[in-house]
C-alpha cells in the first residue's frame, strides 16, 4: 500500500507514522510505503494513481484534485480538529488570543493550511492581504521540509514575526525560548469556529477502496489500534521519534503527543462532516452541500469502534 504524505514530522497525522514504525500496519498483513511528497503534492499523486492513499493535515486538501469528493473518501480520522496553530516571536507584547495585535506584522504559512489562517483573520476582523503580511519562505515548498520546523529556523532567525503550523512546528520555537502560542484554535482560541474546518485523516481513492478493501480495512484497523495504544502509553511516540524524526524533533514528540492524545480519536461523525464541508464551501473548496456518504468510506465506519 503507498501512502502519500507532506510532513513526515507531524504530530498531527502521528498515528500513521506510529502505525507504520510500531509495526500495526505490519501486525495487520500490510506492507505499507510512506514517502514524502511537496507541499499539496500528496493529492496529485493519489490523483495520478502515484499513490493508494494519503495522510493529510487537513482532509479537505483532497478538494484540490477531487472536486466535491468525487473519487476519494475519507477512510479515518487520524486526529481531531483543525490542528493548527500560532506561533509568534516570544517578545512579542500581546494577550494570548489578541488576533488585533498581529496588524502589520509578516508571517508564513503552507498552502492549504493558509485558508483556515485567513478565515481566522477574517472572523477577527482583519483584512489578510492589508492589515498584515503572509509571505512564501524561500524553501519551505521543497519535498524534503517540514513546513513548521522549518518556519521555526525563520522565527529563530527574525525573517518573520510569526507562523501557522502544526505542534510540533510551534513547540519547536517554543523550547528554543524564541517564540510563544499566539492561537491555539483546537483549545479555544477559536475566532469563526475555525477549530471545525478540518481534521487529518486517511484518504484514499474510489478506485482503491474498491479494488483493495481488505487492505483499506487492515489500515484502518491498525490506526485504531495505534490511536489507544498512543493514549495509553504516550511514551511510545518516542520510540517513533527516535526511527522517524530529527533529533531535536523526536525529543519534542513524546510530550507534544501526550497533550494532543484526547485528539486521537478515529470517528468522523455526520455533524463534524457538515462543519468541514461548510467551511470548505466558504473558501470556494466545494460548490455545495454533498452527502456525508460521498466524503466518508462507508466499510470504514464500523472498524473506527473497534469492530
């Protein structure tokens, strides 16, 4: 089974990664390859046959190259939420929170990513492309970067004031002692409801589901599994840190996945569907409302208890 992915060093879809370097993909019959891929290019290669499935910061990423989700599901939700976050320079003066303060300030974020970033601004009642400034980081696109690590370099270098990321990007410059949590939309920080734009999950293709249901059934099974062990047993992100990551990064993990841990859940229930769709329609990802059974495998369901 190929599976696609833009972070290789994620919090947010560490299940997978889990999955894959615990040996559950495995224990479940799998042989599973994850490759990297450039930023959104993990859509176009599931839609290019390059891959079977994708791991996803965001599962309406898959809207680019799968218009109204035709041709490709949502098989499991690898954590809750949209997962991330705003990190600032550490002597920035502000109230956590305060969305106000970021006026004529320059930050980055990953495309895609950025939507929910400019929604949030826009729910604040700041104008994103006046009343501060969102800048591409030369290199942040390249297949081998991790967007929030490498926007923590920039943040440690004074090129921008803050950034968009997931947390392992924004506990990067949080240890170093250069930057701080501005927004934390999964934990209140939540102008417009942005926390309900989207999750990470596992997608794959119609074709795939098709084909190969076993396959995409064993995947499943084992993300569950790996999701409750992970609950259990947070130190086990370690043991993923040490054979996945960077070294700074792997000692980072094992906290980060402890406090992220209650996001560990596999469902994808109808109303965090509609919550998704619709923010993905007001960014003009989605022309309109679609059943909750053309974004969701529906084999699937049944094993996110277990079953």
């Amino acid at each position: 089974m190929r599976i696609a992915a833009v972070d290789l060093v994620s919090n947010t879809c560490f299940p997978a990664l889990a999955a894959y370097e615990l040996g559950y993909f495995k224990a479940e019959g799998l042989d599973v390859e994850i490759e990297l891929v450039s930023s959104m290019g993990s859509t176009r290669a599931l839609k290019a046959g390059e891959a079977d499935a994708m791991i996803a910061g965001s599962v309406f990423d898959a809207l680019t190259e799968f218009p109204n989700w035709q041709g490709a599901k949502v098989c499991v939700t690898l954590s809750q939420g949209t997962p991330w976050l705003l990190t600032v320079r550490n002597n920035l003066e502000a109230e956590r929170g305060d969305v106000q303060a970021l006026r004529g300030l320059t930050f980055t974020a990953a495309e895609g990513p950025d939507l929910a970033f400019k929604s949030m601004l826009r729910a604040s009642g700041l104008d994103p492309e006046e009343d501060l400034k969102i800048i591409d980081l030369p290199g942040g696109k390249d297949r081998d970067v991790s967007f929030g690590v490498f926007a923590a370099e920039a943040l440690t270098e004074g090129k921008i004031d803050g950034y968009w990321s997931n947390a392992m990007g924004a506990e990067t410059a949080v240890s170093r002692g250069v930057g701080k949590i501005h927004v934390d939309v999964r934990r209140g920080d939540d102008p417009g409801d942005v926390r309900f734009a989207t999750c990470a999950g596992l997608v794959a293709t119609d074709t795939f589901i098709a084909s190969a249901p076993e396959e995409v059934d064993a995947a499943v099974r084992a993300i569950v599994k790996v999701q409750k062990a992970l609950q259990n047993d947070p130190s086990l992100a370690r043991k993923v840190g040490d054979g996945l990551f960077p070294a700074e990064a792997a000692n980072l993990i094992a906290t980060i996945v402890e406090r992220d841990a209650p996001f560990y859940d596999p469902a994808m229930p109808e109303e965090t569907v509609a919550k998704m769709n619709a923010f993905a329609h007001s960014v003009g990802q989605l022309s309109g409302k679609v059943p909750y059974e053309q974004v969701i495998a529906a084999r699937c369901v049944k094993l996110w208890a277990g079953q």
